[in-house]
C-alpha cells in the first residue's frame, strides 16, 4: 500500500513537471504582482555557464500546477489553528474590545476582514530612526525660516492598536518624532477614534488608504495650511467612483491572498481647474491611465493601486497658473499619489518629491530657489516618515 502511495505521488510530481513546458505558463503572478520566471533560453552557452539551470529551477518554483491555491491554503490552515485575541484598546473607548487574529508574524485580521501589519513594538534601531528623522525635518524648516513648514501623519490603526500583553509603541515613536520639531512647524493627523473610522478610511487588504480617507486627509492639509495662507476652501465632492474589478492589496499577498478583496475608488471634486502636470520633466495625462483602466481593468505586473494612481515617481510638478496663489514642495510617498491633484489645485507650482527614487543630483536649494518655494510638505505612512533612512531631507 505504502509503495502505491509513493509511485502515485511520483507520477503526479512527475506529469506536473512535464505539464510546466507543455502546458501554457503564466507570465505575471495575479498573487504576487511580479513577473514570473517563464520560457527558458536553451543555448549552448546557456548551457555552459550554468544559467539553463538556474532558470529552470526558477520556472519550476514559478510555474508549479495549483501554486497560488496551495500557498492561499497554507495561510488558511495556519488561521485555522490560531484562536482570536480581545484588544485591551489604547486610549479610546472606540478601540476597546476589538477582536484580532494573527495570519502571519506580520500580519493581523481585526473585525471584517480588514488586514493590518503587525503593532509596533519598541526597537532601539527604530527608536533612533524615529528621532533622527524628526531632526532632519526640523533641519530643513531652520535652514530655511521663511519658508512655512506642515507635517501631516496619515494615522494607521497598526500604529494605535493595543493587542494585550504587547506594548504598542506608535504614539511613543510618533511622539519622539514630534519631540524635535520646534513649534513653528505646524502638524495634524488622520483621526482615527474608532474601528469603525479606520474601516471608513482605509482599504481591506492593502495598507493605503481609500477614497474617503484621502479625502480626510487632503481636507485636514487644506485646513492646516490655511491658518496661515489664503487658500481656496475645502472642495466639495462631485462624484464618488467605485470600479467593479475586485483586487488583493499589498498586505493580502504577504498572506497567500486570505481575506477579503478591495476595490478602487475615486473622489471627482468641484473646482479643480486646468493644469500642467510632468512626471519626471515628462509631460503626463494624469487621468489616461484612469479611463483605461475603467475600461479594462489592470492588465499589468502592478498593484492595482499603483497602476491606477501612479508609479511610486521621484518628482511630480503641477502648474496651476494661479500666480496669486503659493508655491508648495511636498516630501511624500505613495500616500499622496490619491490627494497629489486635489492639493495641487489650492497652490500655484505644486512640486512633489519620493526621497526614496533620488539620486545624488538632488538639492534642495535649487528646488527651492527654481520654483520660489513658499511652503514645505512632510507627509508619509508612518514606515517611510520614521524609519525609511531613505527619506532624509538632503539639506545643503
């Protein structure tokens, strides 16, 4: 009997080999959204140096029968033996009493399938990064005092959430960050009392934020900066967009895509007016890829969310023409690629920089003096504002 078991499994392991070249490979990974290793190169110096090799090795991982399947119910057996937890809450009645379930080291279900990362705990290296990149920002608003600087935390629940006997240090690298800003820089965050606030603002299987919670933010920014330029209000909403084509975030694939899918939303606000927009000093139509993708839905590599909002670019520069009106940098991620439009539309110049894509030709005093900055922007999802060494402001 055990001999009949092991040929079977042989045979089964050996057509599912055979299948891979034979059968149609895929090219992209819907899970993973990365390109898959597929067609390999047979050639004698392929041969030679040992790259035919590597290559089927890594088609054979990539092209494997059913591998999507047997990842996802991996996660939903390892669910299956973890029992949830009750939050003790942090220091809001609304937090109290959430339910929660850990899927991976890193990842946590809570009420409804949403997916958060996993709570901050308290790490010396983070505790240094946290501070350094508040001294850096307040740096950069010394080294120019007559430029007005604003930082805006995009609040997730991860970074608030108390999961029992764990001490959720967020707010405490939140408020080392804090600690080095002097009080000339002004600072607001995305309010989040309650799950429920977070389940209005925040996508299900991704850790971005949806069309309500960018708007949140855009509107807390506008107001922020208000109180001390003369801005245009808050723009109304016109029309809220929901796309039928379902999708599993950034989070979902850490996890074999378990849990809920999402679906991209959008905000058309009154009052936005025309503009000029280049993505690295390359003329862009920012809503092209929009209606092809309310056509067709994403047929790429990309994240949905990257693909309808835009690549993670390093300069991003709108031109209102409204010559009355300031001129704003902002130091962002991609957070912003919801808001960058509805931001942009309250100031003249608008020139949005990703630390993370820049190259030693950066200087901030060029940006400065070329676009007649009058505001400085800090806004980040708390990874990339406290502990991405990538993120440091260049200050010259």
């Amino acid at each position: 009997m055990r001999n009949r078991i092991v040929s079977c499994l042989l045979i089964f392991f050996l057509l599912a080999g055979i299948g891979i070249f034979v059968l149609p490979q895929r090219e992209v990974s819907a899970m993973e959204k990365r390109p898959l290793a597929h067609n390999a190169d047979i050639t004698v110096d392929t041969i030679r140096d040992g790259t035919l090799s590597a290559t089927l090795e890594n088609i054979l991982k990539d092209q494997f029968y059913a591998r999507d399947s047997l990842t996802g119910l991996y996660y939903r057996i390892k669910t299956l033996l973890n029992k949830p937890f009750a939050s003790a809450g942090v220091d809001t009645e609304g937090l109290q009493d959430v339910e929660f379930t850990f899927l991976s080291d890193n990842v946590i279900e809570i009420n409804d399938g949403y997916l958060i990362n996993n709570i901050l705990l308290y790490d010396d290296q983070k505790a240094y990064l946290a501070t350094s990149r508040g001294y850096n920002v307040n740096e950069a608003a010394a080294a120019y005092p007559d430029i007005r600087t604003y930082v805006y935390f995009p609040t997730r629940l991860e970074e608030i959430l108390d999961v029992g006997n764990d001490l959720n240090y967020g707010l405490n690298y939140r408020n080392s960050y804090l600690h080095q800003l002097s009080d000339s820089i002004r600072t607001d965050r995305l309010k989040i009392e309650t799950v429920a606030d977070y389940e209005t603002y925040f996508q299900k299987s991704d850790f971005h934020w949806n069309a309500r919670g960018a708007y949140q933010g855009y509107s807390d920014i506008i107001t922020m900066i208000s109180k001390d330029f003369d801005l245009d209000p808050v723009r109304p909403v016109r029309e809220e967009i929901s796309y039928p084509y379902e999708f599993h975030g950034n989070i979902s694939s850490q996890v074999g895509q378990l849990g809920e899918t999402d679906h991209i939303t959008d905000l058309l606000l009154e009052g936005i007016g025309d503009y000029d927009y280049t993505v690295n000093g390359i003329p862009v139509d920012l809503h092209a890829v929009k209606e092809d993708y309310a056509a067709h839905g994403n047929t790429t590599q990309y994240s949905d969310f990257d693909y309808y909002f835009g690549d993670n670019a390093f300069e991003r520069i709108f031109d209102f023409h409204q010559e009355d009106k300031p001129n704003i940098l902002i130091f962002a991620d991609s957070f912003t690629n919801v808001t960058q439009e509805w931001i942009a539309s309250h100031f003249n110049k608008t020139v949005i920089i990703d630390l993370r894509a820049k190259d030693d030709s950066f200087s901030l005093q060029r940006y400065v003096e070329d676009y007649d900055i009058d505001i400085f922007l800090v806004t980040m999802y708390y990874q990339n504002l406290y502990f991405n060494g990538n993120m440091y402001i260049p200050i010259n």
